[in-house]
C-alpha cells in the first residue's frame, strides 16, 4: 500500500471577525457562500476540501483566479489556520503541534515555490540556493556542498557564482526550485511556479520538474490556472470552483468524464490525442463478438494503454477494427465509432 504523506479532511477556511459564527451557521443550517456573506460579513475561501495525496505523486489543484486553490495549499504548512477540518502530513495532524515543531516541519519536511521568487540580488546563486541551511547553521562547506548537488539536479551547474541577474527568467525559477530541494524536504508546495514565463522555456520546465519530481520520489501539490499544465505534469487534478473541489482524477478521467458544465468548459480545447487510453474507449471483446459475425484473427492490435493517436495510426491502414489487449491477450475491441467519440471526449453521446 502506498503511503499517504498529505491529508486533507472536510478542511473549511471563512475569513473574517465573524468567521467561528459563520461556521456554526454552515454546519447547523447549511448555508452557502453569498449568505455567509451577507449574515456574518465573511469571505468563504475553502469549502470542506477532502483529499489524500500518496508518496510521489504530483497533485494539481486547478482553478481560476479566487478559486481558492492558493489558500488551499497553504493550510498544507499552517501559513494559513483552517476555520474547520484536519490536516496530516505522514499521519500527524499539523494543527496539534507546536510551533517549534511547525518551525522543523517548514524548514525540513516542506519545500515551497511561488510564482515569483524573491531571490535576493545581492547574494549568489549558491548563496540563495544555502540560503535556508544558514538560516538553520549548517557549517558553510556542509550548505555550498549541497547547494552545489541540488544546482546539479536543476542543470545549473556552472552558475554557482553568477548574480540572479545574470540569468533568465527560466534559470531563476530553477533557482527557486533547488532552493525548496536543498533541505530535502518530504513535500514540494508549488504555487503557479511557470506561469510568468514564456511558453516554449515553461514547456520545458514542465517537463524537466515532472522528470526530477520523479527521479527524487517528491511529493508535490502544485497550483496552476491551467489546466493544459496540470494534465501535463500531474497525476491527478483537483479543479476548484468558488472554493469547492468539484472533481479529483486522472487527466484522463477529467477530460473523459467531466463532472459537470464547469469542467466540461475547461476540458473542450484539450487535446485528446495523446492523452486518452485504449481501456478507457473499447467496447469489451465479449459484448463485440454478439453483433459481429467476422473473424478478428487478422485485425491490428494494440496494447490498452496505447493512445488515441496510435490508434489512428492503426486505424487508417485497415477497414477492420482494432483489438485491444492487457498482457497479450485480447480484451476489447475499438471501432471507428468509438475511436471517433474519444477524439471528441467528454461528449454526451
């Protein structure tokens, strides 16, 4: 079983000098945001938020702007009290503990990076890398020593002495990221990290950060506004709406099966070619083989994760359908008709 590091139970955030009233209001009589508002004078920001988050997984949280999805991540490290709910990180519940405790667990257990990163001019890229180490006096030769790998693990080697101004934009967001990996921190909170940057070199980083997350087994929470982003480097998305999670799933589960209008308006110009799977649009084979009366003997075949896009491939060459198959038996069968609806996705049949 894989281990959950981050919970998040009916976790609920009411901004306000009213915010305990409004609360007992919610709970007792179940009223919403706008009468919250006008009763008690408070702003809701988070709506019962439940997730878990297991070891290594990259969990996007996706929303427009006021979504709540940046308060939402920082009751990960208490830099924001919850009004109502628990939050867990490797089975504690961060409300509970003290605040040296809390002091330990921001400066070695989570590594956070925001959109802008704040490096400090003066100083150099190893130094803003150490930077968090000589807050907690590690020796100068331990801190360069690190600072130095996890430069390494960014592709910046090499720029150890440069100023941040003499590098791009990109290269300091990478900064930033080995900053938060210099402790070696169990979790990475990131919040919109690339979307100031340019589209070809934020491609890039998407890739590159997906790829480290990876290599290094972290475990990230990452807000973004964009949900072309999220479905590239996350495992699973939260899309938030008025400080509602209204769907948690893989790319593919969103994009296939939205939960409702809100998110079948964000999934309509996602490509579908290279995200939706063979499992998730074949017919089983059993089901076919009623209504067909011709022989699958010399139809293609590919493996049920094989995508939309090699299907095509297959597709084309051929007026027979294509069989699908989990470990090299024959488990479903995909038709034009069916490869057709999964090129549109998330449409009502």
């Amino acid at each position: 079983m894989t281990e959950t590091v981050v919970k998040l139970t009916d976790v609920w955030k009411i901004f306000g000098e009213r915010a305990g009233e409004a609360m007992a209001a919610v709970k007792a009589e179940g009223i919403g945001k706008p009468e919250v508002l006008s009763r008690f004078g408070c702003v809701v920001g988070v709506q019962g938020a439940t997730f878990d988050v297991p070891r290594g997984e990259i969990f996007c949280i996706m929303g427009l702007s006021g979504s709540g999805k940046s308060t939402l991540v920082r009751h990960v490290n208490r830099l924001i009290e919850p009004t109502a709910g628990k939050i867990e990180i490797l089975g504690q519940d961060v409300s509970t503990i003290s605040d040296a405790e809390l002091r330990r667990i921001r400066a070695q257990q989570i590594g956070m990076v925001f959109q802008h990163m704040a490096l400090m001019p003066h100083r150099s890229v190893r130094d803003n890398v150490a930077y968090p180490l000589e807050i907690r006096k590690v020796s100068k030769s331990k801190r360069w020593a690190v600072s130095d790998h996890a430069l390494g693990l960014v592709d910046l080697t090499g720029y150890e002495d440069r100023l941040p101004s003499e590098l791009s934009g990109g290269m300091q967001q990478r900064v930033g990221i080995a900053r938060a990996l210099a402790s070696d921190p169990e979790i990475l909170l990131m919040d919109e990290p690339f979307s100031a940057l340019d589209p070809l070199i934020r491609l890039q980083l998407q890739d590159q950060f997906k790829a480290l997350v990876a290599q290094l087994k972290k475990t990230t929470l990452f807000i973004t506004h964009d949900l072309d982003e999220a479905i590239r480097i996350g495992h699973r998305i939260a899309i938030m709406k008025d400080g509602v999670i209204v769907q948690i799933g893989t790319p593919e589960d969103i994009v296939m099966n939205p939960a409702d209008d809100y998110v079948r308006e964000f999934v309509q110009g996602i490509s579908k070619l290279k995200l939706v799977k063979a499992h998730s649009i074949m017919e089983p084979i059993e089901n076919f083989k009623k209504s067909f009366d011709g022989s699958l003997d010399d139809a293609p075949r590919a493996d049920e994760n094989a995508d939309l896009d090699q299907l095509i491939d297959l597709s084309v060459e051929t007026y027979s359908p294509v069989v699908i198959t989990e470990n090299g038996k024959d488990v479903g069968v995909v038709n034009k008709a069916r490869l057709l609806r999964g090129i549109q996705g998330g449409k009502d049949d």
